[in-house]
C-alpha cells in the first residue's frame, strides 16, 4: 500500500499523569511530520489502554464492500474540514451514497458540529489518528497505542458518543501492533484498493480517469476531503457517483 507523501500532521502530544494520555493540539500543520510522541506514563500498557467494552473485529485489512462483489466503498479521509467537508456531504447526499469517513482526531475535535453532520446523514467513522503520522509505524508501540486510542476518544466525543467503525493507518502504516489494538476496540483496520491520487491535487479529469482505470483492483476507493483545496475532489465525484450508478454499482461499506 503506497503512501502519502508530504502530508504529516504537527499535533503537539503531551502525556498526563498517572498514565492517561491526553492530547494539547493548539495548531496542525499539513507540512509537518508528527514524530513527537511526548513523554510517557509509566503505567502498565494494558492498563493505559485497555480496549471499551465493544466487540472486537478482525484484525485483518479490510478491503471488500459488505454489498459484494459489484459494489464499491467510498471512503474519505483527513477531516473533517469546515470548507470541503460540507461539500463532499452535499455531492454524497445528492447521490443517495453512504461513505466512510476516515477523520483526523485534531480535526474531530475542532469541528464537531461537522461529526455530528456526517453521523446524521448516515455515514461511518473511521479512526485515522491524532496527528496524521505517515511514519507511526516506525514508532514505539507506546506511541501507535496513544496515537490510535486518543484519536478514537476525540472522534467519539466529537460525535456525541458514536464510536468509530474502522481504522485507517496514515499512509497505510500499519503494524501487527496496531491492527490489533485496533481491533480489540471494534475497530475494523481499513486499507484502500484505489488511490484516486486526489490529494496531489492532478485536476479532476485525472482523478476520474484514475478511478475508473483501477476500478477493477477492488471496491474500496480513497478520496480526501481536507488538507487543502479540494475542489476537484468535489467536482470528481460529482461525476464519478452517477457514473458508477450507470455501470451498476452499488455503494456500501467495507466489511466488518
């Protein structure tokens, strides 16, 4: 699974006493990596993370739709965002389609009102971390762990108590570790089978014809809808969703 370059998250993480961890995120910056764990409690692990009392998953990368074969899941990453998100909802709403949401703990927490939006019209959430770290994986496990569950914590805050479904690496970086710790909170680790490159910002015309090239690797599709001018994401979808209506797709969600 290829990954993103140049798009860390600067989330200033600062470890609080008696072994809870919490997260002081006064600025993200889109530039900079994330690699700063802070310090750590010296709390027992299992202690400082053990897993909500939910069901937990397989700890499998999931990549097939729960609607089968002919159908494809859209999913959304690094929000949410107060310009792009709303209108990536108003494209998914006119089109009758549910997505996955893959939110950014710092960008839950600032933006609630836009959580709240996308749990009411019907969509999913997807833990993509505090602080978008493309390197995580390369980090200690103390780190993945605060990483992964402070993000689950603000998501579902931001939602008003709806937990999030999946777990998406940044870039892809997943561990053993993390897909498992994922798991064990009922989060389901989600990759991608098409990366419609929105993110390097191609034009809309190239983002199109990138989906409908690589359609055939698999129903999971990987847009954005924060970090930057995501206009042509807007506009790409706007044709993409009637167009996969016409080839017969159906939309669902990846499996659990």
């Amino acid at each position: 699974m290829a990954r993103h370059g140049g798009r860390g998250w600067y989330g200033r993480v600062v470890a609080a006493a008696v072994g809870v961890t919490a997260v002081a995120a006064a600025t993200s910056v889109w530039t900079a990596q994330a690699g700063q764990s802070g310090g750590r409690s010296a709390a027992p692990e299992a202690a400082r993370h053990a897993a909500p009392k939910t069901a937990p998953v397989s700890a499998a990368i999931a990549h097939a739709s729960d609607r089968g074969e002919h159908a494809v899941n859209i999913t959304i990453d690094d929000g949410p965002d107060p310009v792009w998100t709303p209108q990536v909802l108003q494209v998914l709403r006119d089109n009758g389609v549910k997505a996955t949401f893959c939110m950014v703990g710092t960008q839950a927490q600032a933006h609630p009102d836009l959580v709240k939006q996308v749990v009411a019209a019907g969509h999913r959430l997807c833990d993509h971390t505090v602080s978008h770290d493309t390197t995580m994986d390369t980090k200690p496990e103390s780190y993945q762990a605060q990483q992964i569950v402070d993000a689950e914590r603000q998501i579902t805050k931001a939602s008003g108590g709806v937990r999030p479904m999946y777990y998406r690496a940044p870039g892809g970086a997943f561990t053993p570790y993390s897909r498992k710790l994922a798991a064990s909170h009922g989060m389901r680790p989600l990759g991608w089978n098409v990366d419609s490159k929105d993110f390097e910002r191609p034009g809309s015309g190239a983002i199109i014809a990138t989906v409908e090239g690589e359609l055939a690797n698999g129903p999971t599709i990987l847009f954005h809808d924060a970090g930057g001018d995501r206009s042509q994401t807007v506009v790409a979808l706007r044709t993409l969703l009637p167009w996969l209506k016409q080839q017969g797709y159906a939309f669902g969600f990846p499996v659990r």
